[in-house]
C-alpha cells in the first residue's frame, strides 16, 4: 500500500505485482480491494464480453479504448486489474505494458503481471513462447511476489 502513495506522484501511476503463476498476486489484490474498496477488474473476462461481436481487426483496433472505458467507468482514484493474460495474444498485435502505462496516466493502477523481473528487464513468458515479451523495467512501480511453496 505504501506504493500507491508513492505511484501517485509518478507520470505513470502503475504499480506490477510481478511473479510467477500461484505467487499470490490474485489474493493480494482480492486484499488490497477488501481493504480500499477500489475496483478488482478481471480484464480477460470484461474484455472478452465486449469483443465477442468484434472483428479480429476491429478487436485489434479497439482494445486499447475498450481496456481504457472498463478503467475508467469507476473513477476512482485505485483500480486493481486482474487477468490481463489476453492483452498477449499475437492475433492483437499489442503492447501490454503500453497500455497499462496509458491508463494509469488518469488512475493510480495495480496490476498482477505473470512473469519477472531480472537484470533490470520485465518479463512476460518464456523466450521461445510466442507471447514473450521482455521491457525495461522503467516507468512504472513493481512489487516482486515469490512463488508459494
């Protein structure tokens, strides 16, 4: 929680949960919302209720405003998202952490990110999956969650 105050004064207001799979992302989150009421998004699910009728190219060109209406029909200050795994899909053509970073130019936002942080790069997969994604780790605020044991 200390994060949030500090995310609020950076350009970007975005804060990773960043860990592999059963790390405890998801309960944090479910903690954090208990705790401020701020809304728990589950992306893959909204997401995909307002692109089912959508094209493959109008999803591609859409997602990025359709993600951003979803966050921003709470205007809240916090919102907590969850379940973004659908944001990686190649046929999308699109930049995951770009478009968290756009959002949370307006919302304070925590995110649980599936991958890692190491020798100063954020992770997303493995190197020879098709939705690897490998970025600097700059702009935003993570919290490494280590894998329950």
């Amino acid at each position: 929680m200390k994060n949030v105050d500090q995310a609020a004064g950076q350009y970007y207001r975005l804060i990773l949960l960043v860990g592999p799979s059963c790390s405890g992302k998801t309960t944090t989150l479910q903690e954090i919302h208990r705790r401020t009421e701020a809304p728990l998004i589950n992306a893959n699910l909204e997401l995909a209720r307002r692109m089912l009728d959508l094209t493959d190219r109008q999803r591609a060109l859409r997602l990025p405003r359709i993600l951003a209406d979803l966050v921003a029909v709470h205007d809240a200050d916090l919102v907590l998202l969850d379940n973004f795994e659908i944001l990686f899909d190649t046929s999308l053509k699109q930049d995951p952490l770009k478009i968290l970073q756009s959002i949370s130019r307006n919302q304070t936002m925590i995110a649980a990110w599936n991958g890692s942080v190491k020798d100063g790069q954020l992770i997303y997969a493995e190197p020879d999956h098709p939705e690897y994604k490998r970025y600097p780790a700059k702009d935003f605020l993570s919290v490494a969650m280590a894998p329950k044991e």
